[in-house]
C-alpha cells in the first residue's frame, strides 16, 4: 500500500467539492489518503471503522450521498472512489500494473467497472481464478458472451427477468428494499420524460441517480411534503434562471453557499411565487404543460400526499 497519495488543486474549484459542508469534504479527502485505499482507488472498511478514524458521527449518511452523486460506488462492501486514479501523478504502465493487482482483490461487478472508466489505461487485469492476464478486449468479448447465454432483462422478450437484472445493480440494499423505491423510480423516470434539457441523455445510470437523490429527500431526510417538492422542482424548471442552472436532480440535496439545500430553496422560491411576491405568481417561466404533469403524477401517486 502506498504510503503517499495525491489530491489535485482542482479538487478545491469544483462546484460539487463547494456545496459540501465541512465534515462532508473533510470524509470525501479522507477516502482519498485512507491507509486502507489502494491503488485503485478501492477500499474495504466498515462505516463504523471510518467513523472511528474520522471522528466523524453519521459517516453513514455522507456515504449515501457520495453513492447518489456517483462519487463513490459500493459493492459487496468495497467501495471504489470513482475519480481517484484521475488524481494520481502517474498513470504509468507500472502504476497501471498495480491497479489491475488491487482490482483482483475486488469483487469482479465492481473491477469490471473501473476498467471501463479507465479503459486507455490498458490495465493488465485476471480474474481470480484464472492463471495468466487476459486482455481487456478478450474481457469485454466473454462478458457478451455471458450476456448472450444469461439475459438480463433489457428487452421485451425477457421482461420477466427484470427483477434479477436489479438485484444485480449498484444500488444500496436499502434502497431496493425501500417502501420509497418505487416512488423514487417514478420521479426519476417523471423527471427524465418531462423535464429535463435536450442537453442531459437521460440514461439509465442517470435515472438510478436521480431515484437515489429523492430516496434520500424522503428517506434519509425524512421529508413528507413530497408533493411540494414535486410542484418545487417543476416550477424551478420552467424558471427562466433556474432552467439553465437545474438540469439534474442531482442538485437538490446539494447545498449553496449559505448551507441551505436546494431543494429547500427552490420550496421558498415557488412558495413565494404562489403568494405574489417578487416573482409574481408563476411568470417566471413554467408552462402549463409542466404544471400539468406533475399534478396527474401526484394525483396518481398514493404515497405522496396532494
């Protein structure tokens, strides 16, 4: 294990790095210069070991948001910080050598995903039980195969299979066991069809993201005005500003430079607007359409109160 690691300057001029709070950035640099981090950027450890190590009470909680943010992906208990290696001095083929001999310690879901992040790296991985080194591109070829012989849902024909292709997802086990997943789902996919710019994909990955985001709203943070929220996040998109400065729900747990959620912000914003305040009800921009929208997906939705 290498006993120094580095962390570029430009980690400090990241909008996302501004809106954590302190003991929030405080753990995400930790993850970084943890003893327990190898070279590729994984670590195994307990929530309760690191909290230990960083005097840091609800470590469980800032995991949670990293995993939502992508910041970090967690399987089986490891878990892989997803822009390490891009802070690392060197990407030498040495360096590259002992990246793919930590990723064998690693479960193979998550190796498989920091070789496809770092794939013009060629980085010389084996799987556990095999005896010599196989070539990414052979890698890739067997996955297919596997692919090919064990569907896992994504078409129609094998629809039936789809709870098995979500066991095997990155998301937490408390999500997936959540009586908030499929609310969540829904907004994500809500989300994706009508609000968001031509600018974001919408993918698959963004979704589970955006499903995350709104499990932690009403999960973690305990939140019960989720129709308020959903009415919050509609007005905001249909905002003239705030159109071109929300175009993910991946900013709503973030927090500005005041400390205040955005959520919560775009809440008063869009309070403030129904009451005839400086925005003058709803002129600033949501369309009918949207408004529309989100009423007939609350309606519809018995878990969140009108």
């Amino acid at each position: 294990m290498a006993e120094y690691r580095t962390i570029s300057t430009r980690l400090w001029t990241s909008p996302y790095i501004e809106d954590l709070t302190p003991e929030e950035k405080l753990f995400y640099i930790y993850l970084f210069s943890s003893p327990h981090t190898n070279n590729a950027g994984v670590l195994y450890i307990s929530p309760r070991k690191m909290a230990f190590e960083t005097g840091i009470p609800h470590v469980e909680r800032i995991l949670d948001r990293l995993k939502s943010d992508r910041k970090i992906v967690e399987v089986d208990g490891y878990y892989w910080i997803v822009n390490f290696i891009d802070h690392q001095t060197s990407h030498s083929p040495k360096i590259a050598q002992s990246i793919g001999k930590a990723l064998e310690q690693a479960p193979r879901e998550l190796a498989a995903q920091v070789l496809e992040k770092y794939r013009s790296l060629s980085i010389p991985y084996r799987y556990p039980t095999d005896t010599v080194p196989i070539p990414y591109a052979e890698r890739e070829e067997e996955r297919e195969e596997e692919m090919e012989e064990e569907p896992l849902g994504e078409s129609v024909e094998t629809s039936e299979k789809e709870p098995e292709r979500k066991s095997a997802s990155t998301l937490p086990k408390k999500f997936l066991a959540s009586p908030f997943r499929e609310e969540s789902e829904r907004f994500a996919e809500w989300f994706a069809n009508e609000l968001k710019p031509p600018s974001i994909s919408g993918t698959k990955t963004e979704l589970e993201q955006w499903a995350m985001v709104w499990y932690h709203l009403r999960e973690t943070d305990g939140r019960d005005n989720g129709g308020e929220m959903a009415e919050a996040v509609a007005w905001a998109r249909g905002d003239p500003f705030w159109s071109k400065n929300f175009v993910s729900p991946l900013k709503l747990r973030s927090r500005d430079k005041q400390g205040q959620m955005y959520i919560d912000r775009f809440i008063a914003e869009y309070r403030n607007s129904k009451t005839g305040g400086r925005n003058g009800g709803l002129r600033r921009g949501i369309t009918p359409d949207q408004l529309q929208g989100i009423f007939d997906w609350i309606d519809n939705n018995p878990a969140i109160p009108p």
